[in-house]
C-alpha cells in the first residue's frame, strides 16, 4: 500500500515536499516513481528513485526543481518540489515496482504495478 501526504497549495516559487509511506511488501526491493495528472492532460512521469537511491531519473519539465528521496530504513520516499510553477498543478502519484531495472521503463505508468491515491498540488501564480 502507497499512501500520499504533504500536497496542497503554494504559490509559485515556494517550496513544497510530498511523501509517500510504503506498507505491507519489502520497501528495499521496489523501484519508485512519482506521476501525476493535470486535468484535460495525459498522466505525466515525473521523476523516480531506484532501489537503493543511487540512481534519480526526471521529467525534463522538472530537472532542476525537484528532487526525488527515499529512506529505506522508514519505507518512504520523497519529492522536494522547489520553484513550482502554476504548470505543476496536478494530482501526483507515488508508484512502485519491484520489476523495473532499467531506463526507459522507469517512463511509462503500465510499468509500475502499485499505485497511490494521489494528493493534489495546487500552485497558484
């Protein structure tokens, strides 16, 4: 189970940080990403973490402003969204996998088996 925390709204230019609580399977074994859905668009990919944190994959429209986590030793992972733009608005997913190894599958949403509910991320200009 993936739950969702710490959207809401923020004005553009702050600082905002999303969490993602991991229960029920072994955390350390899953690849995670963070998607997320802005109405009358296409669910987006927005960044993802390997399994050991080594290795950070991004949406190009995000590189540089936000910045995926995660603490194996809690099951969580983490987005840092710094510098958001009325652009980022949209509900956001954290999403795990344990059979995703290498880019690009880390892209596409049918790759990743686990989803959770989302929390919006409202950013107002």
């Amino acid at each position: 189970q993936l739950v969702e925390s710490g959207g809401g709204s923020v004005q553009a230019g702050g600082s905002l940080r999303l969490s993602c609580a991991a229960s029920g399977r072994t955390f350390i074994a899953y690849f995670m990403g963070w998607f997320r859905h802005a109405p009358g668009k296409e669910r987006e990919f927005v960044a993802a973490i390997n399994q050991s944190g080594g290795s950070e994959y991004y949406a190009d429209s995000v590189k540089g402003r936000f910045t995926s986590s995660r603490d194996n030793s809690k099951d969580m992972v983490y987005l840092q969204i710094n510098n958001p733009e009325p652009e980022d608005t949209a509900v956001y997913y954290c999403t795990a996998d344990q059979w995703i190894d290498l880019p690009p599958r880390h892209m596409y949403p049918y790759e990743y088996g686990h989803w959770g509910q989302g929390t919006q991320v409202t950013v107002s200009s």
